[in-house]
C-alpha cells in the first residue's frame, strides 16, 4: 500500500511515536511524507520515506496530486485543530481529495491506530482494486 504520513508541527512527535509503535506494519509499505514529518520518521526508524515539500511550500498539494491520480491508499494527517494554519485551503483541499477519490484518512492518533490495525488485516486491501490492480 501507498501511505501519505503528514503531520502539523506541535504534532510531529505524535506522528514519530505513532510510526515507531507500528514500525512492524508500516516497513511493509511505501510511504510518503511532507518535508520535515518524512524527515523526522526516517531518522527515529530508519525507513525509507519518498519525502515532498514542507506543507507550507506546496507538499500537501504534492500529495494531493497523487491523491487525484488514485497513487495513494491511505492518508494518515495529525492535525492540530488548535493553531491556525496559513495553508489551511491546501489542508482542506487534500481533505476533499480524500473524500473524492475515497482514500481513507485519519486526522487524529485513535482513528489512525484503527486504520493501521485494518491495514494489518487487510481491510484496506480493496484500494487494490480501485487503483486497478488484482491481488
């Protein structure tokens, strides 16, 4: 699967502890990140993350292009509900892409570790099947 990791700044450490309690799931993945979230995931686990711009500078429009050509399956975005954001259209559109090309997301640490453990068993696997692929 194809996951998009995006994490607002008072919630990158979140975003850290959240990929290392689940390390064993995601290393089976391909994952994708804004700048500094995809930074900071692969110097605490050592995983491979495709990194984009920070979010700021257009990398949440970057994964919602991939969004728009159904390149991604999951969507996980700790936002911060609490701190104005100055590129909050971007966040709202890329949660628009979400709805549109039916991409799971999860905005917040418990939804994600449910669409995790789905991942684990292969709940999500009907992405497959919507990107055209059989498995």
């Amino acid at each position: 699967m194809e996951i998009a990791l995006i994490a607002h700044d008072k919630k990158k450490e979140d975003m850290v502890r959240f990929v290392l309690a689940y390390q064993h799931i995601f290393q089976k993945h391909h994952l994708y990140a804004t700048g500094t979230t995809g930074k900071r995931i692969m110097e605490a686990t050592g995983m491979k993350v495709h990194r984009f711009q920070s979010g700021p500078y257009g990398g949440d429009q970057e994964i919602g292009a991939l969004i728009a050509k159904n390149l991604l399956d999951l969507v996980i975005f700790f936002r911060d509900p609490l701190t104005a954001q100055p590129h909050e259209p971007d966040v709202s559109a890329l949660m628009r892409l979400c709805d549109v090309y039916s991409v799971p997301l999860a905005t917040n640490m418990g939804t994600a570790e449910v669409l995790v453990r789905g991942l684990e068993k292969g709940d999500i696997n009907w992405r497959s099947i919507t990107r055209g692929e059989i498995q």
